[in-house]
C-alpha cells in the first residue's frame, strides 16, 4: 500500500513547534514502520515553496529560497517523489468534470488526479474534508487514525 502526504503533512512535521507536529511525525514514523511507501508529488514541494517562503505575518515560514531550498532537499530525500505526467492533466480534467469541482478544490482534485495515475490508494492529510467527495476513489486518512489502518 502506498501514501501519498498531502502538502499540509510535510509542513506541520517541518514546523516543530506546530502544535499537530507531534501527531504527523508519529503517524509518518509509524507508516514507515509497517513499510508502507510513502509518496510526494512536485505539487506538493510546489505548495510547500510557497508556505516555506511567504512571510510569517502572512501564514509562512519566512524562509529565505536558500534555507526552503534546503526543506526541500531533505523532503526528496526522505520521501518518494514520483514524477507529473500528462496523464494526470488529463485525470484532474475528468475529475473536475465529474465532482463539479469549483475553485481553490482544484489543487486537491489535482493531487487525487496524481494519486490514481500512479495507483496510489491512500492520502494522508489532516484536511480530510476536502478529500470527502473522493471517497469513491481514494481512501482519505486521518493522522489520528493512521495506528487503526
């Protein structure tokens, strides 16, 4: 089984004094303990570019290109990144047309759009409500359920 981690993942177990640290590093090391694969997608070091670099009186990191740079690294490093592929433009099309999908939901539709390109069942998120609509066809897991799969 495989799993992809959603860009909201990568940050919190980044961001050590996040209050959800704590929870994302125990489910990530637990699934890496029962050898599940865990997978990003360059959407997801796009994402995080974004958050790792904003100014923090805006929601970021305020990190400078250099030291995100760096977050990024140890991400590739740590996790399997699988490559975009213009099947997945095509899957996302089909996706947005079949869940209405309307607005800033067309970043997630993208990641599912990414997932059943590469055959990959579970996403692990904490934004577990924007994944609902999928339902049919990902498996869409909470950090604090991640002992009970």
């Amino acid at each position: 089984m495989s799993y992809l981690l959603d860009t909201n993942i990568l940050l919190r177990a980044a961001l050590t004094n996040h209050p959800l640290n704590a929870v994302t590093v125990k489910a990530v090391n637990h699934l890496l303990s029962v050898d599940e694969e865990l997978v990003i997608a360059p959407q997801n070091l796009i994402e995080s570019w974004n958050v790792l670099t904003r100014p923090q009186n805006k929601n970021g990191f305020g990190l400078s290109p250099n030291d995100a740079q760096q977050e990024i690294e140890k991400l590739k490093i740590t996790f399997t990144l699988l490559p975009d592929t213009s099947q997945v433009f095509s899957e996302w099309e089909k996706l947005v047309m079949k869940y209405q999908v309307k607005g800033v939901n067309v970043h997630d539709t993208r990641l599912v759009a990414f997932m059943l390109v590469h055959k990959i069942s579970h996403i692990l998120t904490f934004n577990t409500k924007d994944f609902q609509r999928f339902n049919s066809e990902i498996i869409v897991v909470h950090p604090d359920a991640v002992e009970n799969q």
